[in-house]
C-alpha cells in the first residue's frame, strides 16, 4: 500500500510545487508537509537514502521559513524545486529496479494468505474493468471526454494495483498505455490501441485467475504505446537547461505534469514581479519590453497563447456542460501558470498580472476554496477575451516595431478577479430556457445570435460534426461565453427536471444475490402454501387481513429479486458491434451495425450465456450472409450492409433479433445437402422452420457444405444448443436476397420459470409452459398408428408422434386410452411431439433446483426439480429428452434430429 | 473365514493402532434389518420423520425420491435397498437421517432412510477393529471405516460419503453377517 502512497505524495508533492508561491510562507508549509509525509513513507517502504535526502529538505525548507527574508525563501523554493526533480528520479529508478527483479519485498515480506486474497480481488477487479473498457471505448470513439477520463482512472487504478502486487508486465504495459493515453493522437487510432490493450489484459487476468505464467510480455503493446517513458528523468534535466519559451503546450498537455511544472516554477522564479497594485486607467503604451534577441520568443509565445486560450475556452464550455472536476480545472490552471511564467520572463506585464489574479482565483477553486460557479466562469472567458486583445497588442507591436499598448480594462478586470476571488460573487448574466429546448434555440431567443447564424452553423455543422456551440465559436465568432451562458441555461433546465433521479449503485457480491433471490422464492412459495391452506378460512379476520399484506409484500419482494439480478444488453450488445466491424474489416465488406433496445433488461447470467450463441450467429451473418460490396452492388442493393441487433420484451419474455441484409439462406441448396447426407428423404416436403431447422444439426455446417449452400450454418448447432441451455427457442426466418432474421426467444430470468403441473398415473410433473404449444383432448379418428408400432397424432393437418409418458417413465396407473386422456403438445429441438397425460393440474411460477446430488447422474429426463405449493417436491420434465425418445429412437435430444417425421409423413399418407 | 494374523496384519499393527485412535469418537447408531450401524456423529445434520417422499422413475433403484428440505431438494436413499437387504414397509420407527459431507469445494447433502436410530454412543480407540477382509466374498471394504464392538454389540462403522458416491455396495450385508459370525 505505502507503494502507491508514496507515488501519491510525489504527485501531490510536484503539484504542490507547481502551485507553490514563493512568496508566500503559507504554500511552502504545504511543501514542507507533504514532504515529511514523503519522508515517512518512503522509510516505511524500504527507500531508506531516499528518505534520509527528503528530511534533509525538509530541515531546509523549516529554516528558510523560520527566516523572514524574502530571498532566502526563494533560495528554498529553487533548492526545493531541483530536490524534487532528483527525488522523482532517483524513486523512480528505485521502483523500476524493484519492479524488475520482481519481489524483494512486496510479496515476500508481505502475508501469503493476504496476497492471494488480494490477488483474487485484482482478478476480478481486472475482469470488470474489462468488460467495462468496451463500452467505454466505443463511448470515447464517440467522443465522450467522460468516458476518455474514465478509461484513463480505470488504467491507471488497475497499474496502481499491479505495481503493488508485484506484477510488473502488467504495470509496465499499463503504464506505457497510460503515457499514452496523455499524448494527443487520433480517436480511431486510440480507440484500436485501447482495444488492442483490452484483449491483451483479458487474456493476462485469464491466465492469472488460474495460477498460469504470463505468456506475453506485453514488449508489443509497450512498443505500440510509444515504450516506456521515463518522464523524471527527462524533467530533472530539462529544469534546468529549458529555454522558458520553449514550453509549448502539448509538452504542458502531454508530460507528466512534473516537467511542465517545474520548468514553470523556474521560469517565475527567475523574474516574478509582485502584483502591481495601480494600472493604469487609460490605454497608454509603453516602450517595447524586449530586445532583438527575444523576438522570436516573442513570436513562439504569442503562437502558443493563442494555442493555450483555445484550450481554455474548451475546457470552460466542458466544465459548463460537465461540471468541474479536478482534471479540467487543473487544466485551466495550467494554461495560466504557463502564460503567467512565460509572460513575466518576457516582460509582458499586463499579461503577467491578469494571468496571475486568475491563477489564484482557479487555485481557489481547484482546492475547493471556492465553487466554479457561473461567475467564475464568465470571469474566466472575460479574461482570455482580454488576453486575446493584448497578446494582439503584442504582435501588433512585434510586427510594426512600435511601442506595446497597453489596455484599461486589464485593471477592471483585475479588481473583478480579485473581488470573486475573495468570495464575492459577481451577478451572472442569464439566458431563459426550457426544457428540452435546443442550444440555438435559446441563443436565438435571447437575441445574442441572429437566426440566419445559427441556420448558417447548423449547416456547416452537419461537415464538420462539431458542436453547435464549437461551430458558432469558429464561423460567427459568437463569444464562448455567451455560449456557454446559453448552454448553462440549457443544462438548468436539465437539472430542474431531473431533480432527484441521481442514482448510487454499489457492488454485491453475485453469489449474495443468487442467496436473497433463492431465499425469496422460498418465501414466495412457504407464502403460497399458508395463504391457500383450508383453514386460513378458520381464522379471524383481522388475521387473514394480515396475511394479505404478507401475501402482496412477498409478491414486491419477488419483483425486486428478480430485478435484482437483471442487466441491461447493451454492454454484450456493444461488443457485438465492435466484433461486426473488426469482421467487416477483415472480410472487405461495409457493415453497419444498427442497435436497437440494448436497454432491454435480463439475468445476469443469461446474458452470459447469450454471448457464444450471438457471436457465432453474428460471425455468421457478416461470413455468409453478407455479399461483397461488388455483389451487393450487382443485386442493386445499397454497398454499405446492415446487420441488426435487436431486443425487447414481449409477452413475459425476452426477443433477441438478429438480423442481416445479406443473400439468405439458400433453402434448395439446403435441401440438396440434406437429402445427400441422408438426412430427408428424396421429395419430402418440409416447411421453411423445418429446412433452416437442419441449418443447427451438428455437423451440417462442414466447410464444403459452407461453401455448397450459401454458407449458413458454421457453429449453428453450438447456437441453439446454448440457447436451448437457457430454455430459450430459436426460430429463422430468411427471405432469398433479402436477408435472414435469427429470433431467440428466452425467458426472463433463469432461476424461475412458468411451469404447468401435469399428472400422469400417481406421480406430478412440471413441464416448462415454454416448451408448451397446446394441450387438447384427442378423438380416436385422430389416432394412427404405423407399422404397428409408432404412434401418431394429426393435429391440424400435423402428424405428431404420440409419446406415452408413464411407459417412458415407469409410472403407474396411467390412463392408456389417449381419447380418456389429455395430449400436450410439446416443442422440442427435434421436433414438436404430442405428450399423453392424465391431467393439467395447474400453472405454477417454480424456483428452479438442481436435483439433488445422487440421482443418477446420466438421467436425462429430468431439467430440475421445484418445491410445489403443496410443499412436496416435484420433478421438471426435460421435454428435449422425453420428445426424443419417441422422435430420435431412444436417443435423446441433438443426435436424434435425423428428423424422421417426414419420412414418416410419407408412409401416413401411403396408409391414407 | 478372514482369518487374524497374516503378515500384512503383522506389519501393518502400528498402522491399526493409528487409525483405531483416528476413528475413536462419537458414532450415531442405527438399526437396519437387525443389523447395527453407525455414522461419526459430525457428519449428522439431522434427523426427521418419514415424510413425504416424491418419487423420481427412472433412476437408480436404491434412491427412494427427493424430499423438500426446508427450500432444499434432497436425494434420500433407501439404505436397505442400497445394501441389498429385503425392501419392507416403513413403521413408525422409520426415519431418514441428513447426512451431510464436504470434498473439495463441494458439500452433499443426502439423506438416508433407516429402519430405527438407536444412540449416539462412544466408541473408544480399544473397541474398534480393522474392517474384516472380504476379498473373499468379493467384497470391497474400502466404505467401513471400522468395526465397533461394545456389549457384545457389533456395530458395523460406516463411512457415509464412500457408501452413498460408490455405486455398488451390496455386498455390505454380507460383510455384516460375517462380522456377527466372526463376534459370535
């Protein structure tokens, strides 16, 4: 833990420094304390020479402060400031050198039993994090800056943890991908290297769950990261050779902060005047600041402010619409510690003095002294107005070999600064909105913008993809403030509306959740049994009152279980999409990939298992089913293909759609392939189910019969044996040249079920009422019986094969005459068949259980077993099986779909 | 006859002593067709009247069904049929016993349906002999974990985990009968 501690402090430790006002004993306390702290942990964690140099400056620092001369607390603050930069270093080599010889005393010093936990901890949080980082991705391609600042927490906690338990591929490569993450580069170039960094840490949490050595060093992605960095090191030299004009702002942006901040400090240090006090208080100018030789500084300043005050409106307009947090307004305060040093050493007064009022004024806020309201806000966008003016003064200057103006409303300005920043808050200037109302909208109707500008903007927009608020920065030139008034009016009435709809969420433990939810179905069924006990009616009423609210608050409380469990699709769904367009990519074809209700919630491990079933039903769908582009053109379809994930709720069940808008399923060629292999007869007929049925057989999908047919079918029997898992259906749908839909029909949930209790001679079943068609009392024209042997059933033109339960279970004293009994039709994968029982008793909600441990483990007639209201256990069929046995031979279920129905169909009609 | 005194007996005297001393300790005993039977009373979790029992076909014979265990499905065993022992009719007397052991991970629950608990006694390291070799009458005797004698009483000790996971163990009844025999 004292690891990271100890990185903490030096961070906090070079921001302090950054921040550090060498006038002021107060911020060198700060330093002072931090640094004892420093001291302290580093001696705890082994470092003891480093720790011995801290104290050492700490004893200086303590009396620089105790003297009261100004310069010998400056000569303190540079000593600090080149300490700091060889502590950094010489820690960061200390670490490195630990980290490469793996553990002298992370793990080894440490509590085995503790490390595996905290191992065991890091695996999962790894696991989440990366099930977490596609969203995220996708989010941040999109250009969410949110999701970018999360992506960058979530690397850079899980780096943390790794450093701390002794893993040091995992924080090499995490922190080159952090370094990374820093330096300006493309969304689309990020997002595939982020990606890139995603499958690799999945495949290293996978080996490490299982106690399995690295098998990658993570030296590839280091090297796509750009490789290590060793920042420190750089910013030790770089202190104190760097020409202060040479900070530009990507080194401000995209090194660790210590450089920027340490050239910084040295820069003001060298020629920090004291705030001046009176300015003038009309335009006045004064003679040219600068020589010769500092013209070109002159020059690489004003191309970099420019540069600098763009970021700073950015950065005003996100926190507007995003809220201030610490990583932007640490950026605000950057920029003007940078103008401010740059600008002093350049004698800029006016810039140095208007840079400097706000600098303290954000350094309020960023340590919470003061809110970033609205009226620091405007403030701010008032003073980079003014800094654009004056930097134009300065090149106006630079370029005529006149002497600089100067303005008068820098002093306004600065008063302005100064009274906020003293915690007097200025009136804001506002917008009216209402809710829902669109940016230019509002701008229009407070008559900051005319109607043709926003018009104009909005136009433009649609090339440019930008905001309307960046756009109508960049063509109208509407001030970022004014924009940034509108947009807060905007989000007021966001806020208004949602006033209370911030959610928490917490963490739990799955295996809690699967206790409670399973506890609850207990209750829920102990409930039903006393609630429908006989001699409820017996007691008062006041009692069976009681008893009521019992009944509904269990009811409430099953409700809350099972949404307990329940997650939206649009995670799975999203990786969907990213595998679609690394599909498309590789295969040359243009696909879009449409979502549509990735909201829809289900179990938890239900969309777990959705994830086998819907990758190999997308691969299939961009391999086969999908044309060329040249093909797709030929057809006079658009180039660019659709491929469809869809999902809602429909009748107490959940639909999952995918669909494609490819060629089809080419059902004579299946057929063909069919009957070759012997699966149909010659010229049976099958109905369109029954041909894209033959689609999931195993071993349909053979490479040559991919390519005969028009390729359907590779990994289908793994799709609908999985979803079958589940209890869900599958069902295809395909219109030659126009597509093919694959609709999966699942349950809500796994741990509960709709289950009809049948009765068949002494014993009860539940059969799941999913797998239910119809239950129907037969007549005796309806009966058939083949070969002497085979019964059938012709329900509505269908033959069904008759399966007489009590004989395939050994039950006794069922009715044998199929007329005197009830015959459920049931569907199965191979088939529907027709299920002889006595009775439907009733329909029942039951907790699914596993039956328990010593039940012959190779029976398959069983899915599970359920507690009944009556309290007694009862046994849930497995429909696959037992429709099997009389569709398959004996076999049950996926071997046995040879499909001999329509065959049988045949002889049916030669005995007609 | 399993005759005492061969010379893996010999050799292996240390090793009995051992595994007496291991196994000394409480036992639940219970009657099944006049036999005596006993369970090291930890793996006891409880006992409960013959209650309703749901029958599942279609599996082994000696499982009698499933029973609803406060919210828990649980396999009952008809020790009698698992032993090869004459089925009867349940009495008063009938009871299952819920047993429950851990290997690994994982715990089993499993009841077993007997004719008569009699006590929880204890059995001290001098009571119990080695489990009698039954090679002879084919048997395994990998599921006793000894033999306990107290009054002229013999209990046959029984380890319930390797009795309820081993698929065949008919031959338990015969080993019973020579453990009466060999006291005798």
């Amino acid at each position: 833990m004292t690891f990271s501690n100890c990185e903490t402090l030096f961070d906090d430790l070079t921001v302090c420094t950054l921040s550090v006002d060498f006038g002021e004993p107060k911020s060198l306390q700060r330093c002072q304390q931090l640094l004892s702290e420093l001291s302290s942990a580093l001696l705890l964690e082994g470092f003891s020479e480093l720790a011995d140099d801290v104290r050492k400056t700490v004893e200086l620092l303590a009396a620089a402060l105790e003297s009261n001369r100004k310069a010998a607390r400056l000569k303190a603050a540079e000593l600090l400031e080149i300490k700091l930069a060889q502590l950094t270093a010489a820690f960061a080599k200390a670490r490195e050198a630990r980290l490469l010889d793996l553990d002298p005393s992370s793990l080894a010093n440490s509590d085995p039993m503790a490390n595996a936990e905290l191992l065991a901890d890091f695996v999962v949080n790894v696991r989440s994090v990366v099930s977490d980082l596609d969203p995220l991705i996708e989010a941040m391609r999109q250009g969410d800056l949110n999701a970018e600042g999360e992506i960058k927490r979530r690397v850079h906690t899980i780096k943390g943890e790794s450093g701390m338990l002794g893993l040091p591929i995992l924080e090499r490569t995490l922190h080159a991908a952090e370094s990374y993450l820093e330096r300006p580069a493309s969304a689309w170039e990020r997002c595939d290297h982020l990606l890139e960094l995603r499958d690799w840490l999945a495949d290293r949490v996978e080996e490490l769950g299982s106690g399995r050595p690295f098998d990658n060093d993570g030296a590839e992605l280091q090297e796509v990261f750009g490789g290590r960095q060793s920042a420190p090191n750089v910013a030790a030299s770089a202190a104190r050779t760097a020409l202060p004009a040479k900070v530009s702002l990507p080194a401000t942006a995209g090194l660790p902060t210590s450089l920027s901040g340490l050239t910084n400090s040295v820069v003001s240090f060298l020629g920090f005047p004291p705030p001046a006090s009176a300015t003038e208080p009309v335009n006045s100018t004064v003679p040219v600041p600068w020589d010769d030789t500092e013209a070109d500084l002159v020059a690489e300043f004003l191309r970099e402010s420019n540069e600098n005050l763009g970021s700073v409106d950015q950065l005003l307009l996100e926190i507007e619409q995003q809220g201030a947090d610490a990583e932007r307004v640490n950026g605000l305060f950057r920029v003007f510690h940078t103008l401010k040093g740059v600008a002093t050493f350049l004698h800029l007064t006016q810039i140095t003095e208007l840079s400097h009022t706000t600098e303290t004024m954000l350094d309020k806020v960023r340590t919470g002294h003061l809110t970033s309201g609205p009226g620091v806000l405007d403030l701010v966008f008032d003073t980079t107005t003014t800094l654009r003016k004056l930097a134009q003064c300065v090149e106006k200057s630079l370029q005529e070999g006149c002497p600089l103006q100067l303005l008068a409303e820098v002093a306004t300005l600065i008063e302005r600064t100064r009274a906020v920043t003293a915690g007097v808050l200025p009136a804001v200037e506002k917008f009216e909105a209402q809710l829902g109302e669109k940016l230019g909208t509002i701008l229009e109707n407070s008559g900051a913008v005319a109607h043709e500008t926003i018009e104009d903007c909005l136009a433009s927009q649609r090339d440019s993809g930008r905001k309307l608020g960046e756009e109508l920065m960049e063509r109208a030139s509407i001030a970022p403030k004014v924009i940034a008034q509108a947009i807060r009016a905007q989000n007021q009435a966001v806020v208004t509306a949602n006033a209370g709809k911030l959610k928490e969420v917490v963490k739990v433990d799955l295996e809690r959740v699967d206790r409670l939810v399973e506890a609850i179905g207990e209750l829920v069924i102990v409930e039903s049994m006393v609630s429908n006990a006989p001699e409820i009616l017996m007691l008062p009423t006041y009692l069976r009152t009681h008893l009521g609210q019992f009944a509904k608050i269990t009811r409430e409380l099953q409700e809350l279980g099972m949404c307990m469990r329940m997650v939206p699709l649009r995670a799975e769904f999203q990786k969907m999409t990213r595998m679609i367009r690394d599909l498309a990519r590789r295969s040359g074809k243009t696909i879009r990939a449409e979502l549509h209700g990735e909201a829809t919630e289900m179990d938890r491990s239900m969309v777990e298992q959705l994830a086998d079933p819907l990758v190999h039903l997308i691969r299939n769908a961009v391999d086969h089913g999908i044309e060329t582009p040249e093909e797709r053109l030929r057809s006079g379809k658009s180039e660019v293909a659709t491929v469809t994930l869809a999902a809602a709720h429909e009748g107490g069940k959940i639909v999952v759609e995918i669909s494609d808008d490819g060629r089809g399923i080419n059902r004579d060629a299946v057929l063909r392939k069919a009957i070759s292999r012997g699966l149909i007869a010659e010229g049976a007929s099958l109905s369109d189910a029954e041909v894209y049925d033959l689609l999931f057989m195993p071993g349909f999908s053979t490479a040559e019969a991919v390519t005969e047919i028009s390729g359907r079918g590779v990994g289908m029997d793994v799709v609908k044996r999985n979803i079958e898992a589940i209890r869900g259906r599958i069902t295809t749908h395909s219109v030659p040249g126009r597509g093919t839909t694959f609709r999966l029909v699942l349950p809500l949930t796994l741990a509960i079920i709709d289950g009809m209790v049948i009765r068949c001679g002494t014993e009860r079943f539940i059969l799941p009422t999913l797998s239910i068609v119809e239950s129907l009392q037969p007549t005796a024209d309806m009966l058939f019986r083949v070969t002497g042997k085979a019964e059938l059933v012709l329900v509505r033109g269908e033959t069904l094969p008759l399966v007489r339960l009590d004989r395939i279970l050994g039950v006794d004293g069922a009715e044998p005459d199929p007329t005197k009994a009830l015959l459920v039709i049931v569907e199965s994968v191979g088939g529907r068949a027709a299920m002889l029982v006595d009775d439907v008793v009733m329909k029942q909600q039951v907790v699914i259980k596993t039956l328990g441990s010593g039940i012959d483990e190779t029976q398959v007639f069983y899915a599970g077993a359920a507690i009944l209201s009556n309290g007694r256990v009862g046994l849930i069929l497995n429909v696959e099986a037992i429709a099997g046995v009389a569709l398959g031979g004996g076999r049950p279920a996926l071997e046995a779909i040879s499909t001999p129905r329509p065959v049988v169909e045949n002889s049916v009609s030669q005995l007609n | 006859m399993a005759t005492v005194g061969s010379e893996e007996r010999q050799e292996s005297l240390n090793g009995v002593e051992e595994a007496a001393h291991r196994l000394a300790g409480k036992y639940m005993t219970f009657k099944l067709a006049n036999e005596e039977y006993g369970l090291e009373i930890l793996r006891v979790r409880e006992i409960i009247g013959l209650m309703d029992i749901t029958r599942v076909p279609k599996t082994r014979d000696y499982v009698r069904g499933v029973i609803n265990l406060r919210g828990k499905v649980v396999t009952v065993v008809d020790l009698r049929v698992k032993f090869a022992m004459e089925r009867t009719e349940s009495t008063d007397q009938t009871v299952i016993i819920v047993v429950q052991w851990s290997a690994g991970n994982t715990s089993t629950t499993m009841g077993i349906l007997v004719d008569e608990v009699l006590e929880v006694m204890n059995i001290g390291p001098e009571q119990i002999e080695p489990p009698p070799d039954l090679r002879a009458s084919k048997g395994d005797t990998d599921f006793i974990l000894g033999i306990g004698k107290a009054e002229k009483r013999v209990i046959c000790l029984l380890d319930i985990a390797k009795v309820l996971s081993t698929e065949e163990v008919s031959y338990v009844s015969a080993l019973s009968k020579e453990g009466t025999t060999r006291s005798a």
